[in-house]
C-alpha cells in the first residue's frame, strides 16, 4: 500500500510516499481502508524533529475515517463494511478524569492514517456520523475531541456565557466556536486576519478582534464585558491578556502553547480575580462519544480550509505551518 513516511527527524520534512506492507488486523483489532485523513499542529511538531519520542520510520497521521475491510478473531461489534471514523487515542485507561501513563496518539509512535489502510483496536472506530461527507469526518477526530474536553468536560461552558477562543484559524479553534455556539455561550474570537475573523462571525461568533492591534485587550472588554471562560491554545506573552479580560471567578482552560511557555505570569491578578486555571488534554473513549452525539444533535459540519492528495501531504503541511487556512486541511486518499 501506499503511505506517507517520516525517514528522519534531522531534516525538516523528511517525508517520502512510500510502498510498504499492508497492515493485518490482529485480535481486537481491525483493519480500515482510509477515504480521507486530516492534518493537525502534532503532525508539523513530528514532521519537522519538534516532538519528543519521534521513532522513525514511521507513517505519521492522527485522524481519519474509512471503511472496515478485515476483523481480527474476537471482533464482535464491528463488521466488515462499516463507515467509521477513528478516535485517534489509544489505551486512555479507566480513569475519565485523566489519561493513563499507556495513554499514546495515533501516528507516533503508532503509525498512522497518512497511508491507505491502518489497523486499530476495534475500539476505536465509531459510526461515522450520516450527515459528514469521508473528509468532514475524517477532519474532526483529534480537534474535535480536543475542544470538546476542553470547552464541555474541563470548561464546563453554560449557556449565555461569555467564551472567548484566541486564534479563530486554527484547527481546533473552529469547533471551539461551533460548539459553544451550539450551547448558546456568546463566543468571542481573536485572529491575526479580518478574513479569518470574518469567517468565525459567520460560524456564530458575536465579534471578533485582530490580536496583532496592541489594543485588543481593551477593544475586546468593550465588547464584550469580560470572559467567563477562555478556551487557550496560544499560551505566550499572550497569556497574561487572558488573565486581564476575565471575570471574578472566571475561568481558563489550556490545551497547548503554539507560542511558547507564559512569562511574566500574572499571579496575583489571577489570585484576586479567583480566576480558575485548568489544563487539559485530547479525551477519554466518552469525550469522543459524547462529542460525535453533539455534532450529529446539532448537525455539525466540520469546515475545511483546504484539500490536499496523499502524495501532496508534505506541501499540505507546510500550509499548515503557515497559518494560511482557516479550519482542517484534508488529504484525500481513496474514492
Ligand atoms: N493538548 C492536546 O490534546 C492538543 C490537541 C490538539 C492541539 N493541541 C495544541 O493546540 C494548539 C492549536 O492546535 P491546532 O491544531 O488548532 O493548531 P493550528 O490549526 O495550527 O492553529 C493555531 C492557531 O494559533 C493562532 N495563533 C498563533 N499565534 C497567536 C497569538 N499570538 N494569539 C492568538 N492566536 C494565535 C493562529 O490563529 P489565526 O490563524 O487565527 O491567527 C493559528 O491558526 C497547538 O499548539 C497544538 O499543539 C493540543
């Protein structure tokens, strides 16, 4: 079959399309013919030497979606021929409030769905939900497991709740929006693009602010009054802001640092403010069932910035590494 291969970690995107053997589906596993795959910020980390436990080689790649064409021997809830999409998470353990020490993510240092066919554990492949076209569904995995625990299991948005979401291009960031959007919170954005900003308007966010006007801060509480909830992916000199613009009692959920660790933290004022801090990392087998029964309630539609072929995902990720699309790239692999 064919498959993207990461050769080495000393050069950036040392990628190559490679033929390699095709995967068997051992017990509890199974085998899926991939229709589409999508890319995420983990993929550029790995591809370009920045992730820690790199194996090569290695077929990168975390979310996709295909049809089931083999079963291991004690398969028994899946069958041949399902439509299903892949909770890219693997061995999460019992404990719904945190990870396990097993807890690993597709495409490393598993391989993984940049490739045209993977084999998983049969737990976990889903239904792929009706209303999803193969890329839609193969575009919402990882981000949209990511912003459901953080917005719904960590955030714990409530309706009429004021929910602000840094950086509107990104991958997660647009179910952020669609999500809190769906629970009736009054979402905010920033965005480094008017067009990205007018994007996220359309979504349903009430305003948007461009975060490189050294003003945002202030335009932002005009706007809005404060946050009660900050949905962080940023991290950075930008993280102070974040403390600023919420509310007594408020609270901010972490889920990455595209731009680095936070200096200069402002304690005291997070302190005084009573301002609750929580970190939070892609989800449990029910944050990712409970977050396909959301996007099938309310109809939820993945947006995709841009489509890429197989053979093209080394360009496809250097799109992602510069900011150009608003929402998921999308590889398509098989009709
Ligand atoms: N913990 C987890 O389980 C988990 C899961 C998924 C992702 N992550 C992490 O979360 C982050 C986002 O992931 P992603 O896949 O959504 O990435 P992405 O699609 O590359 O989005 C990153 C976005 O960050 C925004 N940004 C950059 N600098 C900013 C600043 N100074 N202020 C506000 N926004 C800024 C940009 O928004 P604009 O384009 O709008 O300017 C960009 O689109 C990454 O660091 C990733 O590693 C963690």
């Amino acid at each position: 079959m064919k498959a993207i291969v990461l050769n080495n970690v000393e050069d950036n995107y040392n990628l190559s399309i490679q033929d390699v053997q095709k995967p068997v589906a051992n017990a509890g596993e199974v085998v899926v013919k991939l229709k589409a795959a999508a890319l995420n910020r983990r993929d550029v980390m790995i591809a370009s030497g920045n992730y820690p436990g790199t194996e090569v080689p290695k077929i990168i790649g975390s979310d996709g979606a295909g049809e089931v064409v083999s079963i291991g021997n004690d398969v028994t809830d899946v069958s041949v021929g399902a439509k299903v999409i892949i909770n890219p998470g693997l061995n999460w353990g019992n404990n719904p409030n945190v990870k396990s020490a097993a807890f690993t993510i597709l495409g490393m240092p598993v391989d993984g769905t940049f490739a045209e066919f993977i084999k998983i554990p049969a737990e976990n492949v889903y239904p792929k939900p009706q209303h999803l076209s193969w890329e839609e569904a193969a575009a919402l995995p990882l981000s949209g497991l990511t912003g459901y625990r953080a917005l719904i299991t960590k955030g714990n948005v409530q309706a009429n709740e004021n929910v602000f979401i840094p950086g509107a291009g990104g991958g997660v960031a647009t179910y952020l929006i669609q999500f809190a959007k769906a629970l009736n919170a009054n979402v905010y954005v920033s965005s480094s693009q008017q067009e990205k900003i007018d994007c996220a308007l359309k979504l349903g966010a009430q305003s948007g602010v461009n975060y490189k006007d050294a003003d945002w801060e202030t335009k932002l509480l005009d706007q809005s009054q404060g946050m009660d909830l900050t949905i962080d992916s940023v991290g950075g000199e930008s993280f102070k802001s974040f403390i600023n613009i919420g509310k007594l009692g408020s609270r901010i959920v972490s889920f990455g640092a595209t731009r680095g660790p936070v200096p200069n933290l402002l304690l005291p004022t997070m302190t005084l403010k009573e301002i609750t801090l929580l970190g939070s990392t892609m989800g449990s087998p029910n944050d990712f069932k409970n977050m396909i029964d959301l996007v099938e309630q309310h109809q939820i539609k993945p947006v995709i910035g841009s489509r890429y072929n197989l053979e093209e995902t080394p360009e496809a990720l250097k799109a992602l590494t510069h900011g150009e699309n608003f929402g998921k790239i999308v590889i398509r692999i098989s009709e």
